[in-house]
C-alpha cells in the first residue's frame, strides 16, 4: 500500500492485514454457514465476483482519499468502507433504476457503474475527490455520487434531505404513466434511497416514510426502496442497539426487511426480495446492518469515543472479507481472491496518476455556470404558448388572474400539476385554484398531506419524473418549516450536476401582511430573507392581476426552458382587491395581455392625472405599490411629483432600472414592507451605493417584530402615513 512520507500507517492498514489473513484462511468449497439457520440463499457467482469487484474498489478509493489529503490533493475523506455490501442492492436493480444515494454507498456506485459498459467509476470518484472539472456529475463543485448515464441523481448532504425528492419521484413516475406521459425512466421503475442510521432519526426522514405510507394506504403505487446503512454511528453518538428495528420494523404498509451486511447470502436474499416487492408498487425498508471503518471523516478522532478494541472487533464484520469468503467457498482461491483486491488498488493507482494534471475550475463564470441559466427570448416564446392566445382578458384581480393563468397552463401542457394543502377540492384556502380540480381532474390538481417538507419533495420528485410541478406553500411562515427543501435540494441540483439534473418548479406561496380581520404571525408573515440569498433562486412577488398573470407564465416558462427554481409570492391581502383609491373605483383591477414579464425587470408606475415635476422615485413591492400609488396621488396634489417602481422580481432585483429610476428623479424612497433588518430595501440601497448614485436615500420598513394579532399589527407594520411623511420630508430636500 502506498504511504505518504513521514506518516504513520496509512488509513486501513490494520484493516487490510486483517482481510488478508482471515482470506489467507479459508479454504475452497468450505463457504462459512450456520447449521442452526436455514440454508443460505446462493448468490450467483457472476453477483459475488461483481460485487467483490465493486467493494474493493471502494475501499482503495476510501484509502487514496486520505493518502491524497495528507499530500494536499484531496479534497474530501467521508469514505464507504464498512458499508461496501450495498454494492449487492445495487446488483439486484437495474442500472434504469433512479438512485440517490447515501455518501457511503460507494460500494453501490461502483456496483451500478459495473451494469453500464463504458463506465469508469474509480475515475469519477477521484475526479470528485480531487475536485477536478472533468468529473462527469458535479464538475470539480462537489464531492458526489451522481452520473446521469447511470441514473444516480447527485445528493449533496444525505442526511434525510433527499428523502421527500426520493418519495415524490416514486410517486409522480407512476402518476406520470397513469397521465400517458413520457418519463426519462422505465414504467416499472424502483426509487432506491441510501442513508444512515443517525439520518433516519430527522423529522425529515420521518416526514417522507409517513407521506409514503399515506400514499399506500391510499393504495397509490409507491416503488420506493428506502436502504438504510446502519454502522451504529452518527459521528460519535452510538444509535441504541434494536432502535432502527423498534422505530420502522412494525410500521403498517411498510415492508421491513433486514440483513447483516457481513453475509452476502443474507443481503442477496433480503435486496432481491425488497426489489420484488417495491416493483409491485409498495414502499419497503431494507436495514442493512454494518459497520463503520475509518472513522467518520479524516477530521474525525474516532479514538476519542470509541476504543481500539471495539474498533478491531469490527474488523471481522467486514463486507469485504464477507464477500470474499463467499468467492473463496465458491471454489476460487484465497490467493485469485486476494489478486482481485491487489488488482483494484493497482487500478485506482493508476488512475490517480492519470488523473493528476488535469485541472479544477479555472475561474468564477466556471463555477456559476449551472446555476441560473437565462435564456430570455425562448422563455418569452414559452410564455406565449402558455398564455392560451392573444386575446386580452377581462380586468381581474390579482387571485382570479392567478387562477386563469394557471388554467390555461394546465391546459397548454399535460405535464403541469398543481397541488397543496386544500388545494384541490376546497380550492384554496384564498379560492385562489376554486375550479381547477374539477376542470382538469384530481391526477393532475389535488390536495396533499400537511407537511410542507413532502410538499416540496414531491415537487422535486415530480420534476425529475418530467413532469411541471406547481406546489403551493399555504402560507409564507410554513415554508420556513421546510426551507431546506429550496434552499439544499432545490436550488443545488442544477449546481451539483452541472445542469444534467433540473428542478423545473414553481412553488405558489400566499404571504406578506396586512390581512384585514385574519391576523397573527402565521398568517401575516413578511420575512424573506431566507429565500433572497439563495443562489439561483427566482423570486417573484406581483402587486396587481396583469402583472400576476404575465410573471407566472414568465416563471412557468422558465422553469421548462431553463429549469429554474421559482418561488411566487403571492401577497394575500391583495388577493381580492378591487378598488385602488376610492370604493367602487376598480383601480386594482386589471386585464392580462397575454404578455410576459422577463425576470428581473421592474415595472413604473405614474400618478395618474398628476402635472407636476416628478421630484422623488419610490421603490417598492408587492402591498407596497398600491400604498406607493395612493402616496404619490395625494403628493400630487400638493403639488410633488413621483414615480413608483414596482420591483416585481425580489431576487433577482432589477438593478439595472433601480438605478436608472432613481436617477431620473435625483430623490429615492425605499418603500419597504418587510423588516428592517433583513429586509428586500437592503439589497435596493446596496445596489444604488454600489452603482454611484449619490442622491438622497430614505428608507421606511417594518419594524423587527413577529406580526401580531388585529389593530396592534399598526405599531408595526409599515403604513401609509409613514410612507407619506417620509415623501414630503424627501422632496423637499435639495437636489
């Protein structure tokens, strides 16, 4: 074995002698078996020698890791060793079979890369090891276990965030058949989900079991294969002996199966067993019981929680050595055994020396490229098509626009599906869908279980099935419960897989204030932060019908052409408004052109009627315009004039016009309704400074508060006098 200079063993070397000897023991034709057991199922030597091949492999690749840190040329040591038997599932699915993995089924990857002639998986995972652009998922960004020809969608952070995607692609893949729709996987295909034990404690995890074994009891089909990897760690906590069994062995409309990843005919049977039995369409959980070598990761002191003594008494719970025996008892000798292993560590030798000069991302444009592809004109000529024709339509409000837009999207393209909370029959705690669910039938507009984390997941699943998923959020406050699903899942495909895997989505979310008799924080929440900063991610927030109408074809638009991450915020007060200044006047309502709104562009609004110099620009959004607008006419009045920016776009904010907007006045006002701190009004004066523009700023917000309940919802959201205040104050300051 290779060993850096002036290091001690390298990782495994205890390991590995171990292997060798307790190999250099066995004798052919004597496989190990229990007389008290019923007789082992035989795994068919063609599976053993795969699997040997596949393990070994993973276990020198986990071994380099380190040697290539230690030299500063590795980048990542979270290694498979211990866990290499999950190259036996892999082997008893198909390679069309989608696959998110677990960060230590690197035994399964190479297992899978072994089914599809012209794959070189020791080089990929070097590739991603050593951060290099040529690696064929993630291009040097990560780190992952994902290959598009080899239907392994990348997991950035398996720790039960990708369980929700895993639920909702096993879902919406036969939902997608039932629809007569093409998917980029085989009708009867199986969702295989790896991860661990200490994962399978996160209310994540436990969220996706349950909408799954909701969805079976509804005797939907559910192919999902969910293979849990249990060493026993999470880091350094120990899970408790029996508690994997105890928490998923007896779950009703779960099929649990179970099997010591040391014994290859043990796992063969219990992994072509589960295959059967997901292919029939029912979740199953397969709990592979294994063992933990290496530590957690190269940072890790194992020796700080765990003895040496209880370290080397794992060694002779070795896949490995499991897998070999096998061989050795299928007539192979232990030396042809042991030459196999020696062969795999000379192969991944010299694919790192192969790999060595090749190079990482080489500048910045490099690194974002995946993340938010803009192709302006053809989502334009998608939106179109969306749109339903070139006839205007009746002046609406902002709900009715929403709801007509989505009609005609469902109608233009069978792939659409709009789903949620109360979406489908009720239509919508705001009726924003009333309809629709009878019109285009409940396969493709229906109501979801009550959790925003499956929501999001079957979202991400469904996208990936080819399908066009528009979830809704029933309220902004609820998505901070499931964030993580846009922020880690979402909007980190694209990234992690240099665009080969998309997330066509549009998440409808109903937020914001200034709800009338309907208050608290849960239902008046105007914190955006956590969305904002996400790279790549789209956020709209229309004002007004026409608006709502062209931005949500823009986003549906987008999402098919440049698979973009969308959220549409959707300001609940707004919702039914009709009239803009006076009862009766139906100033708010407005008629859909038909048009688009590219993302990013603002729209301005004028006082209507108003003579007067315009002498201050205000910026604004979402509840903010028409409290702007009504501003700006009693300003007008005076004798001042202005104009009304409506952002439109919160991310990406439309710069370029924020500044020329206010330049075109020398004056600015941020009209902001969402908290000081945090809020979008940061990111316009950040973009005015940084643009050099030197007139006066004024800022009016909310304060930081949680918003609470009826009238005292006045001491903190921002209001109209205040906005009006700060305007007069402004415009009568110099220029």
């Amino acid at each position: 074995m290779n060993v850096p200079s002036g290091s001690g063993p390298a990782p495994g070397a205890a390991l590995d002698r171990h292997l060798r000897s307790a190999l250099a023991a066995a004798r052919p034709g004597t496989a190990d078996t229990d007389p008290t057991q019923p007789a082992p199922v035989p795994v068919p030597v063609p599976v053993l020698e795969a699997a040997f091949a596949a393990a070994a492999s993973s276990r020198h690749l986990d071994v380099v890791a380190r040697e290539l840190q230690a030299r500063g040329e590795g980048f990542y040591t979270i290694g498979s060793s211990g866990h290499e038997s999950n190259a036996l599932v892999a082997l008893a699915l198909r390679p069309t079979d989608p696959a998110l993995l677990h960060y230590r089924s690197g035994g399964f990857y190479a297992a899978r890369a072994g089914q599809v002639p012209g794959s070189t998986p020791v080089h990929d995972v070097l590739r991603g090891l050593t951060g290099k652009a040529t690696e064929p998922i993630a291009g040097g960004r990560h780190k992952v276990f994902g290959h598009a020809a080899l239907r392994v969608v990348p997991q950035t952070s398996t720790i039960a965030s990708h369980l929700p995607r895993a639920v909702g692609l096993a879902l919406s893949l036969r939902r997608a058949t039932r629809l007569g729709l093409e998917t980029p996987y085989p009708d009867d295909a199986v969702v295989v989900c790896s991860f661990g034990d200490a994962s399978a404690n996160h209310s994540t995890a436990a969220g996706a079991v349950n909408t799954a074994l909701n969805a079976a009891y509804r005797r939907l089909p559910v192919p999902l294969l969910l293979v849990c990897e249990d060493n026993g760690w999470g880091i350094s906590v120990p899970t408790p002996a029996g508690w994997i069994a105890q928490a998923y062995g007896s779950r009703p409309g779960l099929t649990y199966l179970t099997a010591d990843g040391a014994d290859p005919s043990a796992v063969w049977a219990a992994a072509t067993a589960a295959v059967a039995t997901a292919r029939a369409g029912q979740p199953v959980f397969l709990h592979l019981r294994t063992v933990r070598f290496g530590a957690h990761a190269g940072s890790d002191a194992e020796i700080a929680y765990r003895t040496p003594r209880s370290v080397e008494a794992d060694h002779a719970r070795d896949p490995l050595l499991g897998l070999g025996r096998a061989l050795v008892g299928q007539g192979l000798s232990a030396d042809a055994v042991l030459a196999r292993y020696d062969a795999a560590r000379a192969a991944v030798d010299a694919a790192a020396a192969e790999i060595a000069p090749e190079s990482g991302l080489a500048s910045t444009s490099e690194v974002i490229a995946p993340l938010a592809p803009r192709r302006p004109a053809v989502v334009a000529a998608r939106a179109r098509e969306l749109g339903g024709g070139s006839q205007s339509g009746p002046p609406r409000t902002l709900a009715e626009s929403i709801n007509a837009t989505l009609a005609d999207a469902l109608a233009a393209d069978p792939r659409t599906t709009v789903f949620g909370e109360d979406v489908g029959v009720k239509g919508g705690v705001y009726g924003v869908t009333g309809g629709l669910a009878r019109r285009f039938g409940a396969a493709r507009v229906f109501d979801s279980v009550l959790d925003e984390q499956s929501i999001l997941g079957l979202a991400l699943g469904a996208g990936l099935a080819g399908l066009r998923p528009v979830p809704e959020i029933q309220y902004l406050a609820y998505l901070h419960n499931a964030i993580d699903q846009l922020r880690g899942e979402a909007a980190t495909l694209s990234f992690f897989s240099s665009g080969q895997y998309r997330n066509p989505l549009v998440v409808r979310v109903a937020g914001l204030a200034y709800q009338k008799g309907f208050g608290g924080h849960f239902h008046n929440d105007n914190a955006l932060a956590s969305l904002r900063d996400v790279p790549g991610l789209v956020v709209a927030c229309p004002s007004r019908g026409d608006d709502a109408a062209a931005m949500l074809r823009t986003c549906l638009a987008a999402a098919d052409v440049d698979g973009s991450v969308c959220v549409f915020l959707e300001p609940i007060a707004l919702y039914h408004r009709r009239d803009l200044h006076e009862p009766g006047d139906g100033g708010w309502l407005a008629a859909d052109d038909r048009t688009d709104a590219p993302v990013g562009v603002g729209r301005v609004h004028r006082a209507h009627g108003s003579a007067a110099e315009e002498q201050l620009t205000m910026i604004t959004f979402g509840n903010g315009v028409p409290m702007s607008l009504r501003v700006a006419r009693r300003l007008a009045e005076a004798g001042v004039g202005s104009r009304v920016l409506d952002l439109r776009w919160l991310s990406p904010l439309p710069v370029a016009q924020i500044v020329e907007q206010a330049r075109a006045t020398g004056r600015v006002l941020v009209v902001d309704e969402t908290r000081h701190s945090g809020g979008v009004g940061e990111g316009v004066i950040t973009a005015l400074v940084e643009h050099g523009f030197t007139g006066p700023i004024t800022r009016v917000s909310s304060i930081d508060s949680f918003v609470p309940l009826g009238r005292a919802t006045e001491h903190v959201l921002l209001g109209e006098d205040e906005i009006e205040k700060a305007a007069s104050e402004l415009a009568g300051r110099g220029r």
